[in-house]
C-alpha cells in the first residue's frame, strides 16, 4: 500500500526546564491536548522541537515519549536525519522500532562544498534503500545552506520509499515546478 500524505501535521515544540532537560510529562500534555482537535497527525524533532540541540539518546526519548500520547489513527512523523548516512539511518531505524510512521531527514550540510546533487542523491537512496519506513525529504536551506534542487527532488521522488517532501525555503515557484515534474 503507497503512503499517503493527506492533512494537518505541525511541528511539535521539545519542553525543556530552566536547566535544558527534557519535560516528558510537558511533551505529553501538550499532544493530549492536542489530539482532542482535527490533527491528522505531528512532526516530532524537526527545527521547532530543537533537533538539533539534543543528542541520540534524548532525540530517541523524546520519539518514545510522543509515540505514547499519540494514537496510532494519527501519523507520527520522526524527524531523524544526520550528518552521515550511518547515523541518520540507525535513527530513522530507532524511529521505525518505536513506531513512527516516516522519518523526516534534513540534508546533511556539514561538508557543505561536497554536497552535490549526486553526493545528496546517493545519501538520501542510501537511507531510503535501507528504511523500513518511508521517507520524507527535509530541506531547510536558512539553516543548512543547502537548498535541494528541483532537479534533485524530481530524482529522488522516482524512489519507491521516498514519499514527501519538507521544504523550508518559501519558494512557490520551485514547490510548483516540482509539483508539475513529479506528476507528470
């Protein structure tokens, strides 16, 4: 069966007290709330949910957390990517264990000049190819300085496992350019 896409889906805030430890009990609160409204499901960690600013460990506790206080009619979407493809894969693997129902993978941009469309192409194939869950392209150029290109999108989207896209940059033009060439 193709995974659809179809509804509301924000992107939850991490709670954190004064000392910058998680708030789980917050986190759970705040999604039974939540739940009592027309979501059709969320984004856990992605930029919103401090991503970046947690560790594998608290990143994987946090996934844990939310997978309680949300119920299974409503999609859970794992924000997982990493620097490497070893690292983003052994997350979106911990998010499929835990069960979520994608995996949202940022582009890595650490090694911005090696960052070309095939070096994107093979990292996002690589994670795709090895997932037992689908994937979701996350581009967010303002804080990556990478930008997938239209063209890049178009040939990722020819993988099965590949089933979305996330894109920060507020380009209409290019979210209709892609929108165009992947109907097609």
């Amino acid at each position: 069966m193709k995974f659809k896409i179809e509804g509301v889906f924000p992107p939850i805030p991490t709670s954190f007290d004064n000392d910058g430890n998680i708030l789980h009990d917050k986190i759970k609160a705040n999604l039974a709330r939540w739940n009592a409204t027309g979501l059709h499901g969320y984004v856990v960690l992605g930029s919103n949910g401090e991503y970046v600013s947690l560790d594998e460990k608290e990143k994987c506790a946090v996934w844990e957390t939310a997978r309680e206080a949300i119920p299974r009619e409503k999609t859970f979407f794992a924000g997982a990517g990493a620097e490497s493809m070893r690292a983003a894969l052994s997350l979106v693997q911990h998010a499929a264990r835990i069960g979520a129902d994608a995996a949202m993978v940022v582009t890595p941009y650490y090694y911005k000049p090696q960052m070309n469309a095939a070096a994107l192409i093979a990292h996002y194939r690589a994670i795709a190819d090895a997932s037992p869950i689908p994937i979701i392209l996350y581009s967010v150029p303002v804080y990556t300085g990478i930008d997938l290109d239209v063209s890049i999108v178009i040939e990722l989207a020819k993988h099965p496992n590949i089933v979305g896209i996330k894109d920060s940059a507020g380009n209409i033009g290019k979210y209709s350019e892609m929108i165009r060439a992947v109907r097609a």
